[in-house]
C-alpha cells in the first residue's frame, strides 16, 4: 500500500473507559461497582464520583471528538450501569445513557468501538467471589446478550474484556487493585475465566448473527535485556512468558504456553482447565487482536529459584533511555518488536492498536492552553512506526489514542493527564489541547 493508502485503511481513533471519565457513581440506578469499594476502603484522596463527569457533559464531549475529527471512537459500558446488582433488572436509565452515545456517534460519522468491559466488575459479583467464580461468567454472558440485542447493527466493532493481565497482576498478585489479593493461585485461575467468558461472548456474537468483529484487548510488553547473559536470557523469557504470552496464546489459539503452564499448575497447582475449556477457546478466537502498547520492559534475572515469578526478575532502566516522570520508557520500536513476534509466533492477524498514549503533567499557559508538546512527540512517532509496519504487511486496522479526554487514572489518581482534552479539574470545562489539534490535521491530511 502506498501511504495515502495506508492512511485510508487504518481508521484513526481514541479511547476512554466508563469508570474513568463517567462520574455519576450513584446517578439514575447504577448500583455500586469494586472501585467505587476500592475507593471507599482506601483513602487515597480521590475517587471515581465525579472523574471527568462525562456522564452529564457527553453531548459536549461527543462534539469536541467530532471537532477533533475522529474516525472511531471506542468506550467502554459500565456494566453496574446496565445491571446495578449485575443480574436482574436491567436499568433503562444506564441503557439510555448509552444509547445516546452510539447514535450521536453514528450521526457524526463516528464508528463506536464497544468495549463489554473494562475493569470494573459490580460490587455484588464481586462479593460473590469475582471472576475466581466461575459463575460470573454465566452473569458476564447474560449481559453481553442484552448489550448485542440492545445494540444489534448500530455499533459493528466490539472488545470483549480489556486487558486481563493488568486485573490478574495487579488485582490478585501485587494487591494494587481490586480485590487486592496476593495469591498466585487465585491469580492464574481468574486469569483462565477471562479468557473463557471472552471465548464465550465470540461464541454468542456469532450464534446470534451480529454484523461487524469481536476480539479481546491485551496489553503484551516486549521484553529485553542489558546483558545477555544466561541466567538474563531465562529472566527475559519467564517475563515475557508471565507478562504477554499467558494471555496471547490462549486468545490466538485457545492453548496457553506449554512451559509456562506445567510451571504453574506445578507450583501453584493453577490453573484449573477442563478438555472443553481447550475447545472452547480454540473455536472461538477473535476476528482481530487488540493491543494496547505503552512501553516495553527491560529486566534482568534476579532470583531465578524463587516460586514467586515477579521475583525471579526485576525492571531495570536503559541508560540515556527516554522516560517520562514516572518511570514509563518512550519506546516506539518496541509496538513494531512486539508484532513482529506475534507474527513470527502465530502468524498475520488482524490487529487493532486499542490505546497507545501516554500520560504527562501538562500545564495550562497563560492564555488557558494545554500546550502538550511532548504528547505530541510521542504519538508522531508512534503512529509513524505504525504506517511503516503497514508498508510491511502488519494488518493493523484502527489505531487509538489514550485518551480521548483527561480522565482518572486508577491508582494515579488525577495527576497524569493522557487526553487530547484537557479538563480544567475543578470547574469541569472542557478545551482541546495543541495534540488533539495536531491530530485534527493529522487524521486530515
């Protein structure tokens, strides 16, 4: 393809979730949800009640995304908006929420992109056992049905769950997320019921003749090493094993790395898998492959014996490498590293870059501008190593920018701010930054 085609063929894009722009915690029957818990049991002086408040701003959002000439726009529902107990009722207020979305979008010339969930599981479920009870899938799938019947041929590209890894590691191994358990066992068990209700909502989209793709989004890291030593080479391959492959060979091929897995169900006696969990997942992969790509990881081997695997290597920090405040390394060629293996490992997929940003402290100038030079920088690159992986052969089909807005950042609370709209935090007014105009001409051009 020649670059005006490339530039035609990837529908270009940003990204929010529900919790983290929505607000309206407790408005019009959404029932409570774990981070509205997480946020009551931890102290940490910021909370997901207001966010963004997107939920009472979201025709002026929605205009802004379309003055900055999005393409597609992809957003998550929040299920204990739809469900306020995650089963039952369903909640005509939360559907009319989003309703309004998906037709002002598709009335600006928007694609929805639906994400079915992204993290934030209803409080209810989550008292039930969460996803290390196999019965939240069945109540997973019975939303799923109501979202596909309620949305049948107004929204086309849907995600099934976005970035288990990040819920698995950070919810049930380092405790930083709910339910803030430390237990590798529960760890890789959840892990397997992700990718079991994301194979079961494939399933149900196609048994129920839905236009448009379905697929799951991951967030797999390239790894590398300083040193290339042995014992840093087995370092780099467990990481990567831990980090990326345990989620993308189980969504590419329903299997799920072989030496990874014996280590596992060896050590932690996880996870458990029955002969048609490996059916399921193998008849139903996604028609595409979503990646959210930050950065890559660079480790070296630390302790190699212990039955711990996060401590079997540690992160280290290139020399003269490019990082923003808080550690995250500016690296584009790691997205074209990173698919480049998966091709190598599982052959041409369809991929959907599903957020890629970065977050900055931007500040307000004296006019009232974002001036965000830096995030500026950092997509140009980014989306230059994705039009050249095109010019390759890399079928990458969407790209997205996180974020569309200034948001919540989970545990980072409001000081990263990732959109191309800045949010003045106290009165909620809304401008675009110098990055969502360079994106305005970008997408243009």
């Amino acid at each position: 393809m020649t670059q005006e085609e490339i530039h035609k063929h990837i529908l270009w894009g940003a990204a929010t979730a529900a919790y983290q722009v929505e607000g309206a915690a407790y408005c019009d029957g959404k029932g409570k949800n774990s981070w509205d818990e997480y946020y009551e049991i931890n102290d940490i002086g910021y909370d997901g009640t207001v966010a963004v408040d997107h939920y009472h701003h979201v025709a002026e959002d929605l205009r802004l995304f379309h003055e900055i000439g999005l393409q597609t726009y992809r957003f998550s529902v929040s299920w204990s908006r739809i469900l306020p107990e995650g089963t039952g009722e369903v909640n005509p207020k939360g559907l009319e929420f989003y309703d309004f979305i998906v037709d002002t979008l598709n009335e600006y010339g928007i694609e929805p992109y639906l994400t079915l969930y992204h993290w934030d599981l209803p409080l209810p479920l989550l008292k039930k056992g969460g996803w290390l009870n196999p019965e939240v899938i069945k109540d997973y799938l019975n939303y799923c049905r109501i979202l596909f019947e309620h949305f049948r041929g107004r929204v086309r590209m849907w995600g099934t769950i976005n970035e288990p890894a990040s819920e698995v590691i950070e919810g049930y191994i380092q405790g930083t997320h709910p339910p803030q358990e430390k237990n590798y066992a529960h760890a890789f068990q959840v892990s397997h019921h992700y990718n079991l209700a994301s194979a079961s909502a494939i399933k149900m989209f196609r048994e129920m003749g839905m236009e448009g793709k379905i697929g799951i989004v991951l967030n797999p890291m390239p790894v590398d090493v300083l040193e290339e030593t042995p014992d840093n080479l087995k370092a780099r391959d467990i990481a990567y094993d831990f980090l990326s492959d345990w989620y993308l060979s189980p969504a590419l091929t329903g299997r799920y790395p072989k030496k990874m897995l014996e280590y596992c169900q060896k050590t932690y006696g996880s996870p458990k898998i029955q002969e048609s969990d490996y059916r399921l997942m193998e008849e139903n992969t996604g028609d595409y492959l979503g990646i959210n790509y930050y950065m890559r990881r660079v480790v070296k081997a630390k302790d190699l014996d212990s039955k711990s695997i996060e401590d079997q290597y540690t992160f280290v920090k290139v020399p003269d490498g490019n990082y923003t405040k808080w550690g995250w390394e500016i690296y584009p060629e790691g997205v074209a590293n990173l698919l480049q293996r998966i091709y190598n490992d599982y052959g041409k997929k369809e991929i959907i870059i599903a957020e890629n940003g970065i977050g900055f402290d931007d500040q307000i100038d004296e006019s009232g501008q974002f001036q965000d030079e830096e995030r500026i920088s950092y997509m140009h690159q980014h989306i230059d190593t994705i039009e050249r992986l095109c010019c390759e052969g890399f079928n990458i089909t969407a790209y997205y920018v996180w974020s569309a807005i200034d948001l919540l950042s989970w545990t980072n609370g409001y000081q990263k701010r990732y959109g191309l709209i800045g949010v003045d935090y106290k009165t909620l007014e809304r401008r675009i930054k110098k990055s969502g105009f360079w994106y305005k001409d970008f997408i243009e051009d």
